[in-house]
C-alpha cells in the first residue's frame, strides 16, 4: 500500500498489524483517511490530524462474532462495550432459529423465541421493518442478520411442539416458499423451507 509523503486523518504508529489473510504479522504504522485504510508501512513522512501512539501493541481488523442473540440488544442505543472492549465490530443475529422479525405476536412469546425477550419487543411484522429500525439508529457494531426458522414458523402456528401438519400450515409454508425463493435462490441457494414434522409420542413405558 502507498506510503508515500501524504496526509492522513488518522495515524497510528509501532503496531504489530495483523492484517487478517494469514500472513505473518510485521511492525509498522497505519493510516486513516475517512472510512478507509489510506496506507500501511512505515509513515515518518507522512502527516495526519491525529496520531495514536501503538507502543508495539497489536492492530487487527476488527473481529466477527458469529453465533450472537443481540438482535435486540442491537437496537437499545447500547454501546456495546462487551463487544468493542474484546475487538468484535460485527455481529451476526438470528441465530438458532430464534430472530425478532418477521413477527408480531398477539401474546407471549414460546421457547426459545423468548430467549431475546418478551412479546413486547417483538413488533416487526416484515423483515424489512427491522432492517428500517436498525438503519434509522445505527448500532456501535456492524449486523448481519438472520431470519429464524423458528420464529417463521411461531408465525404461522399456534405451537412448535405435538402439532401435526395442517391445511392451514402446509399452505402458509408453500405460499412463503413461492414468495422469497426467487430472492433465496441468489442470496442463500441451499436455504430450504420444510413443512413441519408430526412428532411422535413415546409411552411413558419406553423410559
């Protein structure tokens, strides 16, 4: 990257920089210009409007956590300390089949859905209403969110346990299918949408 004499909004100097393809880490400094990286190296000529002084401590890009139930918390205006403190900058929610949208309960919510919260956090109807939330006051880290299987489902049924397949359901769920698999086909080819199982009762003499 150029390292040339230049201005930089941001310098921060004698870090160990990890830069996150595997490579082995080197000693050097980075610049910021804007939202970007504007040069890694050694800067001596360089100027910026601000300088941080790394004292060899290690720079890393920031680190995703994966498997996160911050999708409300994400919308609170928290900071996010527990997050930024351990370098994590992006989150991805809606994991275990558990997301905040699409859904807008007219009574509690069931396990697990309830593991986020109550049903009164849980006033997005369309997906895109969360998205519009989350756009609207940017949270402190990036998200990536993930629609629930579950919480189609709740959705769609009264319960997630000892119901059979329905008219109403099986119906509900081709018509859903019809509906985003031209979308999924391109974002997510290998996203399948199955009707829900009959689930067998075992007799209280197989235990």
């Amino acid at each position: 990257m150029n390292t040339h004499c230049t201005h930089h909004d941001l310098i921060i100097k004698d870090v160990r920089i990890f830069d996150g393809t595997g490579e082995e880490e080197r000693r050097g400094d980075v610049a910021v210009k804007g939202d970007r990286i504007s040069a890694i190296g050694s800067l001596e000529r360089s100027s910026s409007a601000a300088v941080i002084e790394g004292g060899g401590l290690a720079l890393a890009p920031g680190f995703i956590d994966v498997h996160t139930h911050d999708d409300a918390q994400v919308l609170s205006q928290d900071p996010m300390a527990s997050k930024i403190t351990q370098g994590v900058t992006t989150v991805i929610v809606g994991n275990c089949g558990i997301s905040l949208a699409p859904l807008q309960p007219d009574g509690p919510v069931p396990a697990p859905l309830n593991v986020i919260g109550d049903e009164s956090i849980y006033q997005y109807p369309k997906f895109s209403d969360y998205i519009a939330s989350l756009q609207s006051a940017p949270p402190a880290v990036n998200v990536a969110p993930l629609v629930g299987h579950s919480t189609l489902r709740v959705g769609a049924m009264d319960s997630l346990i000892d119901l059979p397949q329905t008219k109403s359901s099986i119906k509900w769920a081709l018509a859903y299918r019809k509906r985003w698999t031209p979308v999924l086909s391109v974002l997510a080819p290998d996203f399948i949408i199955h009707l829900p199982a009959t689930p067998r009762r075992l007799r209280s003499s197989n235990f």
